[in-house]
C-alpha cells in the first residue's frame, strides 16, 4: 500500500510523467475523447479531480495534473522556476509535449489563476490548442492573490523552514478542518485519504517543501490580474466560470463579474459547496464540464 502522502486515487487512471523544465511532471490519464487538462492549487493534487474525472472518462480524455504546490510526489530540480509564469508554462509544456489539440483546460483554486497564465503568457505555444477554459472557485482580475485567510503564505514561504514549521501542524487531522487551512475550501470534512494525500507530503519531503516555498513565496495579484485583463481583452475562447455560491474565499460577485466582461463568458453556480467544488459537488461540477466541453 501506498505512503498516506503519496496516494492517489485508482479512479483518477494510469500514472504517467513528463520531463520538464526544471524537472519530472507526474500526470494521470483515463478515457478517451476529447482532451480535458485538470488542475490544481496549493497543497492539492490530481485527487482534486477523482471524482469528475470518474463521471467524464467515458467521453473524454481525462489528464489531472500533479503540479509542484506542495502535494505533490516527485520533487522538481533545485534550480526550477515555480514563480506564476515557471508554474503557468509546465501547463503549456504538457499540452505541447503530449501535442494535444481542441484541449479545454480546467483549473480550481490557484491552479485556475496558473491556467489563465498558461494561456495569457504562452498563447503563442498553446493558444492553437486550446478551445475552451473552464474555471471554478478560483482567483479573477478582481481577487487577491493569494486571497484570505491565506495571505501570510507568501511572507511565511520566503523561509523554507518557517513555511515546514506552519505545514508540519497539517499531520494532525483536526488541525486540517481549521479556516486556515481547508476548512473553508472544503465544505465537509475530506476522506482521509484524500486529506493524507494533500497535507502530509510538504512535511515528508524536503524537496516537495523546497518546490511549494518557490511557489508560494512568488504568489501576487499582478501576474493573474494582468492575465485576466488580457483574456478580457483579446481572447476569443469560451471560458465556463463554475462556482459555489457560499464560497467566501472567492466570492461569487466577481465571478459573475469576470463572466459579464469576458467576450464569451458564462457562469454556472453550484449549491451546497465551499471552494474545493470538485470535492463538494463532482456530479455538479462534471455535468457543467460536460456540456460545455462537448464537441
């Protein structure tokens, strides 16, 4: 059996990785279709997505990523680049590597703000790729970045040991259902497994705590600001915008906002969720995607 911090989710399919700037990227695959990229935000993983990819591998070609933000298994290279724009372009060399076409990508949480970067930034690479954005509860042009109750990560991450210190309270299960922790991302409480999985391994892994302290520690508003304001601008993608209407991390209000100012915005809410909508709501979320996404 699998360590607690290393396990994933036998629904999620086959594991696969990717060499990559700065390192290994570990990815996970199941069904065939259409191609649909799923990410994450700090301290998650491709768990995140078990559930949706489930109801959606029979249509499409599910790929949740296991980006470098602190849950993750391999630990990328010392010298990685895992500022906005470093994160934002391992999406983009999946998409390229894999040479996918008519993707839609899909990010929750922070890994929403990466994937407006990846197609902001790197349009040139993977905007031929790309077909549609899907995002739910996560930060917009008119959100903080990181928002509260997290906005001490970045100071806390300038030192590795000081961000270990504050993760290293995350071994204990109660601690997790805190604000400050995924207690407002997470409507109820988490599976064990799934909580295991996104907790412990910055605390098991020098090198996963080394990788989410670049992370966090480069986190600001401008960079996901300005890629918001140039997707409002000049994209011509169809974006979904899927969210809880009790989320109070990532309001709803500048939700409705970003989908009212994109060219094809639209706006789906869910009920009964906090932030974390793929583990609250996955038949909610999963149906949304499936409309949208289809051919």
């Amino acid at each position: 059996m699998s360590a607690p911090h290393r396990w994933r989710s036998e629904l999620l399919g086959e594991a696969r990785s990717l060499e990559v700037e700065g390192g290994r990227l570990d990815y996970f695959e199941r069904g065939e279709g259409p191609a649909l990229v799923f990410s994450h935000g700090w301290l998650a993983n491709a768990n995140l997505w078990r559930e949706v990819v489930d109801r959606l591998c029979d249509r499409f070609r599910c790929l949740a990523l296991d980006l470098p933000l602190g849950s993750h298994r391999t630990a990328m290279g010392p010298d990685a680049d895992l500022g906005p724009h470093g994160v934002a372009s391992l999406i983009a060399d999946v998409l390229e590597q894999l040479d996918l076409s008519a993707v839609t990508l899909v990010g929750n949480d922070s890994g929403g703000a990466y994937s407006q970067m990846a197609l902001a930034r790197h349009g040139d690479r993977i905007g031929g790729r790309v077909a549609r954005l899907i995002l739910t509860s996560c930060e917009t042009p008119y959100d903080e970045w990181p928002p509260e109750p997290f906005t001490g990560l970045p100071a806390a991450a300038a030192d590795p040991e000081v961000l270990g210190q504050l993760l290293k309270a995350l071994e204990d299960p109660e601690v997790r259902l805190a604000p400050v922790a995924y207690g407002l991302l997470a409507k109820r409480p988490l599976p064990a497994e799934v909580s295991g999985s996104y907790a412990l391994p910055a605390s098991r892994d020098e090198g996963v705590l080394r990788d989410v302290a670049k992370a966090m520690a480069s986190a600001a508003t401008a960079p996901v600001r300005e890629a918001g304001e140039q997707l409002i601008a000049s994209s011509e993608i169809p974006v979904l915008l899927i969210w809880s209407r009790e989320d109070t991390v990532f309001p709803i209000a500048h939700a409705e906002r970003y989908a009212a100012a994109l060219k094809h915005g639209r706006l789906v809410s869910v009920e009964d969720s906090f932030s974390f909508t793929p583990e609250d709501q996955p038949a909610a979320v999963a149906a949304a995607i499936a409309e949208f996404a289809r051919p």
